[in-house]
C-alpha cells in the first residue's frame, strides 16, 4: 500500500473513530459521479448571468472563482438564488456515488472513520450512504438547525447542500465569515477535528470560499494531529497543500477513489484477519480436521470491504444491504464459511463467493449449481428461517439456475420432518428470482453436512 503508516494504523485501530475525512469537489469530479469542478461550473454560470443581462460583462475580474461571481451577483441583485439556478442542482440532487464514496459510506458504517466533512453541494455521499444501509447511526447535518443529528459518526454539509435553500448555500467569503463567527460551523469544525487523524481529499478547484474554510478548519485541528491532504496533481501545483503549510511528506499523491479504496483495503485486511482467526478457533474448539481456512478467508475478502460487508448481511438475514464487523458474531460467519469448505472437499468442488450471498459451485470449468447460505444465529427456528430466507430473494440477484439449498448453522431445535429435498438442486423452470417462493427448498445444517458427507456428492451431482 502507499499510504503512509500512520494512516493505516489510524483507519484500522480496534474501536475506530480516528480518522477525520474533508472532501471538496474533486471527489465528485470521478465517475459515476462525475460532476464538474468548482471553475467549469462558475465560468458556465457566469455566461449565462451575463446573457440573461443580470451581471455586465466586467461585473466580475475573476469568473472562474465562483466566490467573486456570487459577490458580483449579490451586489446587483441583493441575492445569490440568480447564481445557484445556474448552477447544475439537478445534477447535485441526483449525484451517483463513486466508489471512493461507497467505500468511505462503509468506513462511517465500520466506525473506521468518525466524520466526513463534505463543502460540496451535491448528496452523492448521502447517496453512498443509502446503499449501503445506514440509518439512524449516522448523523447527516446539513445546517445550524440540523445540529442535534450530531451522531457518534456524522456526514456533515459544512456549506450547505442542494436541498438548501439558495440564500443558505455559503458561496461568499462574506457569508463565510458571519457563519463561523461563533456559529454552528466553528463548533462543529471543532468537535469533529478532535480527532487524530484528519485527511483533506479531492479539494478541486480553488476557489476564495473553498482557500477560506480550508484554512479554518485546519485551525480547529487538534494539536499534535497528523493531517494529509490527497490529490492526483504535482504537490507544488497545489494552493491548498501551501495554505495547509504541511511538510511535504503529509502530500499524498492519489485520486480520491484510489485512496479511499486502499484505506477500505488496510481495514479489510483485519476483517478477513478476524474471519480467520474465529475458524481456526471453531476448528481447534471441535476437534475438526479441517484444513488450513487461510485460502477460504482469503477467497471470500476478495470480494472487498463493500463486498464483505454484504456477505455478512446476507449469510445472516440482515434486513440492510451491508452489515459492519461490529453488528455480526463473526463465529457465524466463520462456521458457515467452514461449511463451505466442507462441501468442496466432499463434493470435488470449488466454491466462488458473491456479494449476494449467493455461493456457486464449480468443477474446472463446469459450473454445478448454486447454494444460499444462512445462519439463524443461534436463535431462529427452523420454520422461521426457511421463512426469512425466502423473505430475502429480493436482496438477491436473478440466476439462469436457482438454488435449491440452503446450508445453515445455528438454527435452534429439531429439524422438522416437512423440510424435505427436491430431486435436484437445479431446478426444471427458471425463476426469475434467486429462489422460487413457491418451491420446496433444501435446508442442510453444517452439522448434517459433517456428519454425512456424501450430502456433498448430492448437491453436487
């Protein structure tokens, strides 16, 4: 990885909640996102201000830098809503999260990262935030009276958001000068940079109102903080970095998707860590001879930080579309997971892992079929889990081949004797859900499965 160690150190600490990120407009400038930068957009606004006849021609020295046309727009109308309907808010209401959006959604989810404070105007981040299931957990606060959303994570607007009303965007200095003097941006600057790591990322264009909250935020800092600031340009083209006055080695030469997915990695390493670490636990607890579940752990953090998360969310019936390390037993994951590994050494098959839960079983080349896999946590009942398993298809993406079985651990009391199996796994109509509600499906329990591998040789057949 080439981010510094501290920083991996800081994103994967146990209990988290010490990295601060800072996002500007160059984290929405990357795709799918792919929204212009703070210049484009003020040059194109102030074009149009002055076909329209509501700026002249030389109202303004500087039309790139979207701060001076909202002074020279204020001055001649006494509002800036002239400027903000110019401006791309359809887009900004509708923004599509990148990757390094998503990946970040899942640090606040993860508790890796305390705070994201955005000074953009777009809701990709909240939009990131959304599909990766968060809820009350995470506080979104989007103006002084949003104040008390403050959560233990928060996504903080700190100049407002499309939703705003368009004489509350902060675009002025002026206006920025009047919100931080003793209001709700200073306190909130200063609760959230107590943290020990803060991380300015994709700042973008320069612009008088972006220099002016950089600059204040980097005061509110806690003493002896470490603070980095991420760019894809050449270090000394950056305005930010010389007003952060950082030492040159706080320069972290990278995109923003790039950086936000090598610090989901670094975090990712000590979940698939853990995930080992409850295997060989079960195994030496039972007495198994299971082999080495490096390579099962491995394969299955393959998927990613995004994608793990969803596999934890499925494997345990979660209603959410991810679930974070903290929310699950990571022991059900883990005998599931062996599980699996049974079934492939009994079988003479290899499992691939989905990010919908869903495990499809291949010889070589040939692809057998496909399993759902489930826990009932120790507490769901047979019934009720064959019930939420059926209740969850839609979480699930539609195969040519749906599956028949489901393997499950932790399910409370006796296997009931309705629970019967079809003929085959493969079914003779294709659904066009993951799993036909009007089938019959096949429950095996990681138990019947140790018991009596040749169940192996049937699923798989």
């Amino acid at each position: 990885m080439s981010l510094p160690a501290p920083l991996l150190n800081a994103v994967s600490q146990q209990g988290g909640g010490r990295v601060v990120l800072v996002v500007g407009a160059g984290a929405s400038f990357e795709e799918p996102t792919g929204l212009p930068l703070s210049r484009p957009i003020s040059l194109e606004a102030y074009r149009r201000l002055v076909a329209d006849g509501i700026l002249a021609a030389e109202a303004c020295d500087k039309p790139e830098d979207l701060s001076c046309v909202a002074d020279a727009v204020v001055a001649a109308t006494g509002k800036q809503r002239d400027l903000v309907e110019r401006m791309p808010v359809s887009s900004f209401k509708l923004a599509e999260p990148n990757e390094g959006y998503l990946v970040a959604a899942c640090l606040l989810r993860e508790r890796a990262v305390s705070a994201v404070l955005t000074l953009n105007f777009d809701l990709g981040m909240t939009a990131a935030l959304v599909r990766v299931g968060a809820r009350d957990e995470i506080g979104i606060v989007s103006g002084p009276d949003e104040h008390h959303r403050l959560r233990l994570m928060n996504l903080i607007y700190l100049h407002r958001n499309a939703n705003s009303r368009p004489e509350e965007w902060i675009l002025r200095t002026a206006a920025l000068e009047t919100e931080w003097q003793g209001r709700w941006e200073e306190v909130v600057a200063m609760r959230v940079m107590a943290a020990p790591v803060i991380v300015f990322a994709g700042l973008g264009s320069v612009a008088s109102v972006l220099v002016r909250t950089v600059e204040r935020v980097r005061k509110a800092v806690a003493s002896g903080a470490a603070i980095f600031l991420v760019d894809p340009g050449e270090r000394g083209n950056s305005e930010f970095f010389a007003r952060l006055e950082l030492p040159d080695d706080a320069y972290l030469q990278l995109g923003w998707c790039s950086f936000a997915i090598e610090m989901g990695e670094r975090l990712l390493e000590e979940h698939r860590h853990g995930l080992e670490s409850a295997c060989r636990t079960l195994i030496a607890d039972a007495g198994w001879d299971d082999p080495d579940p490096t390579d099962l752990c491995n394969r299955v953090a393959a998927l990613g930080l995004r994608g793990l998360g969803e596999v934890r969310a499925r494997w345990t019936l979660d209603e959410a579309p991810y679930a974070p390390e903290h929310s699950v037993a990571t022991p059900l994951v883990a005998d599931l997971l062996l599980a699996v590994g049974v079934l492939e050494r009994a079988g003479g098959c290899q499992a691939v892992f989905d990010s919908d839960g869903i495990v499809e079983l291949r010889r070589g080349n040939e692809v057998l079929g496909c399993i759902a896999v489930a826990t009932g946590g120790g507490f769901k009942r047979w019934d009720a889990l064959e019930a939420a398993v059926r209740q969850h298809h839609h979480r699930r993406r539609a195969r040519v081949e749906s599956p028949r079985v489901v393997l499950v651990s932790g399910v409370a009391g006796t296997k009931p004797a309705h629970i019967a199996p079809p003929s085959s796994i493969v079914p003779e109509e294709t659904a066009d859900s993951i799993i036909d509600r009007g089938a019959s499906l096949r429950l095996i329990s990681a138990e019947e499965l140790r018991a009596s591998p040749g169940i192996a040789d049937d699923i798989a057949a």
